[in-house]
C-alpha cells in the first residue's frame, strides 16, 4: 500500500474521485439534504432530550456545587442536583400552566360573549385617530357576530377529519416530548461518562491538535451555556416586572400576557415586539386605554432591559456588534427558521471568537 501511494497517478485519481463526488453530491444537493434529514428525524426525540438536559444541566450543577457542596459522595451530590433541577423545572412548568390556562380561556370566553362591544370600541377608537366609518366600516362584524358560533360550529363539522388529524399530531408531539423528557433525566445521570468518552474519542482523532480543539469546544460551550441560562433569567424577570405592574395598573388578563412578554422576550430583536403587539392587541379588546398604558411602559422596560439589564446580566462575553447579530439573526432565520433566530447570536459570537483567535493569527502569522 505504501508503494502505491508513491505513483504519480494515485493523488490524481484520489482527486478526481473526491471531484466527481462533490459534484455529484453538489447537483442532487436537495435529494441529499432530504435523505440527510430523513435520517436526523429518526433520532429527533434523542436530539430533543439532550437539547433538555443541557437547558437544565447548569441549573442542576448550581444545586450541586453549592446546596448539596458539603456531601463527600459525588455520585450523591451529582444525583441530588439532577433531581432537584428537574423537579424545579416541572414545578415552574406546571405553575406557568394553571396561571396561564384559565385566563387563556377566560379571554377566549370574554371575547366571544363580547364581540359586538368590542367591534364598536374599536371603531369608535378609529374614528378618534380620524379613520371615519365612511373608510372603515366593522357594523357588517357587529351584524355578522350573531351568527358567529354557528359558523364555527359548522367549520368545526365540516373539518372534522382535519381537527381529529391535528389532535392526534398534537398528543403525538405531547409524547414525544415527555419522551424526551425522560431521557433528559438519563443524559444527565451519564452526563460525566459522556463526557469521558468524548474527550478520549477527541484525543484518539485529532491527536496532537486535541488542546485546540477541546479549547474552541469548551469556548463554545461557555459561550452558549452563558447565553442560554442569562436569556432565560431575563426573560423571568421582564415577564415577573411586566406582571407586577400590571397587577398595580389594574390590568387583565396579568398571567398570559405577561408569559407571552416573558417568552417572546427570549427572540433577540423582534421578540420583544411581537410580544408588545400581541398583548398590546388583546388589551385593545377590552379597553383602548389599557393597551396604551401597556405599551407605554414596555418600551420603558425594553428600553432599560436593553441597556442595563441584558449587559450586567452578559457582560462582555458575547460583545459583537449589533450589525453582525443583525445579519446573523436573518441569515439564521433564513436557514434553520425560529432555532436559527434563537441562536444566531451565540453562533455569531462562537464565529467571532474563531475568527480572532485563530483564522487571524493565522492569516497574519501566514504574512
């Protein structure tokens, strides 16, 4: 074999041979990258379980380095840790779901039994802001709204294989997801085993590059660890401020919209719009001036999120520009939908630090 590999015509056919793939590979690219999927969507409740524990594996190694830090047993420690990380979790879950439910529900039923009313503030409000009933007119909704159950009732029978096929999809999901779930809870019993097992499987294939490369991982891992628990504790404490001072403004429906601000707080750049339309929408329904107040003060929450709390919360370990996390957003959206938008910015950052620390030194130690 070493002999073969000294003739002048064995580097042209290993080119060639790698050529002709790629341009194979490069004209079926769409029938690739759907086998390739095909294939992920096989273990995608596997990815959505280790994408779970590694959301609450900093909550669980919290517990273990500093509640239950004075146990001599690692293994004790590390079990503990997990479980109470867990059992905080589905705690906070199911306290989300009993505050947000009901009022979801409430606000359905308040706005079909008060649809005629709100159909007039609303055109009322219009004509306030100089858009007259000759331009707008919503009476046909105030007329057609009798008959508004009826037409849902009829939809409703009509698409009943439709809304029978989607229920089934949604407990499927449901499944899978608790699923996953279960085997978050294993990922991170055998998180140090793991962990093991791919630092000696680094070791034996990039040998002498193995520091290198465990630094740009470990890196990364700081990068995105950092960015994920920080988002999560800001959107609390937006969604928390947002529900208190609804509480004190005398506002309705204070648990669901301040979820929805909470949760789409954690969208970088638009998030927080589409949070402030939203709840600024439903409040319109029951009074115009609700809404106002509303979306006054969450531009003065936005407004102080963005400058004082998301930077003592990140520092500077995720500082890029805000024109790059720009085009990183879009770019991410553009490619991998609402998970490209929620991590396009760790990615820009993990892409800055590359760059920096080691595409231009090289490029200038190359000089």
């Amino acid at each position: 074999m070493k002999g073969l590999k000294d003739k002048p015509w064995y580097s042209l056919t290993i080119s060639i041979c790698i050529g002709v793939i790629l341009y194979v590979t490069l004209v079926n690219i769409h029938s690739v990258l759907s086998g390739i999927n095909n294939f992920l969507s096989f273990f995608s409740t596997v990815f959505l379980g280790a994408i779970i524990a590694y959301i609450i594996n900093p909550l669980a190694m919290f517990y273990r380095n500093h509640l239950f830090h004075k146990l001599k047993s690692e293994k004790l420690r590390a079990t503990l840790g997990n479980t109470l990380a867990f059992v905080t979790v589905i705690i906070f879950l199911v306290f989300i779901g009993f505050m947000v439910i009901p009022q979801l529900i409430d606000s359905v039923k308040t706005f079909a039994a008060n649809f005629n009313g709100y159909v007039r503030g609303l055109q009322r409000t219009l004509a306030i802001i100089g858009v007259s009933s000759s331009m707008v007119d919503l009476s046909e909704f105030v007329h057609s709204s009798n008959d508004l159950l009826n037409q849902l009732q009829k939809l409703a029978s009509e698409n009943m294989d439709t809304i029978m096929s989607k229920t089934a999809d949604l407990g499927k999901a449901l499944g899978q997801f608790f699923i996953a779930f279960l085997l978050a809870i294993y990922f991170l019993a055998g998180k140090d085993k793991l962990k093991s097992s791919g630092k000696r499987f680094l070791k034996a294939v990039f040998k002498s590059q193995y520091i290198k490369v465990a630094y740009v991982i470990g890196r990364s891992d700081v990068i995105l660890n950092k960015y994920i628990v920080y988002n999560l504790i800001d959107a609390t404490i937006v969604g928390a401020i947002n529900a208190i001072f609804m509480t004190i403004a005398g506002l309705p429906y204070v648990g669901l919209v301040s979820v929805l601000v909470g949760l789409t707080n954690i969208i970088p750049t638009f998030g927080p719009v589409v949070g402030a339309v939203i709840g600024g929408f439903l409040l319109l329904l029951v009074e115009p001036r609700y809404a106002v107040i509303f979306l006054i003060f969450t531009a003065v929450l936005q407004t102080i999120d963005g400058y004082v709390l998301k930077p003592k919360l990140f520092g500077d370990s995720l500082g890029v520009s805000s024109l790059w996390i720009l085009v990183g957003i879009v770019a991410g959206g553009k490619m991998f939908g609402v998970i490209g938008i929620l991590l396009a910015i760790p990615m820009v950052a993990i892409i800055d630090m590359l760059y920096h620390e080691f595409l231009l030194p090289f490029l200038e130690k190359k000089k």
